[in-house]
C-alpha cells in the first residue's frame, strides 16, 4: 500500500514538469520544420504548453542526444543541440498532440510489442532486473528467437534500454 501510494506521488510529481513524445507509427516523428527528429518516449521538460527541453548526453557526434552516458537510448536528433562537454540539451517547440503526459502510455507501443514478442515461449521476463548492457547481450540470443521485424526490433530495444536497471524509467506493477 505504501509502495503505491509513493508510486502515486512519484507519477504526479513527474507528471506536473515532463511530458513524453508520443508517435503514432513508428519510432520517430516525422522531422520538424528545423529538421529535429524526435524519437517515441522522450522525456520532454515542459517550459510552456508547445514549448519544451530535451536533456541528455552526447557522443562525437553532437547532433545526436542519448538518455544515458552510454549513448544507448536515442532521443533525437538535430543541429541545434547545444552540447557542453558529454551533456546536451535541446529546446524544441512542438505541437501538444505529439506529447503524452503518461508516459506508460507513451512507451504502450514498445511495451506492446515486447510483451507480445517476448512471452510466447515463456514468462514475461522483469525488464528491471538486467542493465542495457546486460540486454544487450539477452536480447541479441532472444531475437533470433523471436523474429522481430525491423520496426519491432527498433521498438524492443528502445523499451529495454529505457525500462533496464539502469535505463531512465520504472515500470509500475
Ligand atoms: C521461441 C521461444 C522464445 C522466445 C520467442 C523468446 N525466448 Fe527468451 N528464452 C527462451 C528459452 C528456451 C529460454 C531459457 C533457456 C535459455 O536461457 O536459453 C529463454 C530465456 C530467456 C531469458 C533468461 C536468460 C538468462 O540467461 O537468464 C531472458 C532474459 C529472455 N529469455 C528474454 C527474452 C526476450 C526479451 C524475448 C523477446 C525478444 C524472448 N526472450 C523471446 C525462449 C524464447
């Protein structure tokens, strides 16, 4: 009870400052005027309705924005990053229909997809029990398993590396 009460707090919390990119088909927006790509899920910090800030990392290449250090969750990508040593942030204006404040329901799709590709055989694994990195290694085995098409690999990959021990989000039970 506790425990979910908190859970509760933690989602109104999140809830009240980020938002998440929602896409429809896909795993990214299509490109906006300025040329951003937005990919399905980011956390997006509201500084106005229409108005928000992507935070993350960046490798070399400063058009690219991850999640983590480990440059394994893509968040987007465009030329006006501004990156200052391995960290980027990016403000972007963007129509409110491509947002979701939810994020469980931002990442549905991606949750979808893995709980249906990857329960067939057996139980649904806890996603949050492996790093990415670990996933990385369970994944690459599973998927030949589980013959996902592309879209649904992009997808899987994206949910593990976002929901993973180290990834940037918690599922709820
Ligand atoms: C065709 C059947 C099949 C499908 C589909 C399948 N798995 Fe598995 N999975 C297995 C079997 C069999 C094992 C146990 C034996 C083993 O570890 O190889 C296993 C074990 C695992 C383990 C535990 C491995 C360990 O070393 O602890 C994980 C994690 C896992 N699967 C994840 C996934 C994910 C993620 C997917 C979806 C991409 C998936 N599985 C789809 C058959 C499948």
């Amino acid at each position: 009870m506790k425990k979910v009460v908190l859970l509760a707090l933690m989602a109104l919390a999140l809830s009240a400052k980020t938002t998440y990119v929602y896409v429809e088909e896909g795993v990214k927006l299509s490109p906006l005027k300025d040329g951003t790509v937005l990919y399905s899920g980011t956390p997006l910090k509201v500084i106005k309705d229409g108005e928000y800030r992507v935070d993350g990392f960046v490798g070399k290449d400063k058009t690219k924005l991850y999640a983590t250090k480990n440059l394994k969750l893509l968040l987007a990508e465009s030329k006006k990053i501004k990156a200052k040593g391995d960290r980027g942030i990016l403000n972007i204006k963007l129509n409110k229909k491509h947002t979701e404040a939810d994020y469980e329901e931002a990442w549905f799709k991606a949750s979808d997809t893995f709980y249906n590709k990857c329960t067939k055989c057996h139980a649904a694994k806890v996603v949050a029990d492996h790093t990415q990195l670990e996933w990385e290694g369970l994944y690459a085995s599973m998927a030949s398993f589980a013959k996902p098409t592309k879209e649904e690999n992009a997808l899987i990959t994206r949910f593990l590396n976002a929901f993973a021990k180290d990834g940037i989000l918690k599922e709820s039970e």
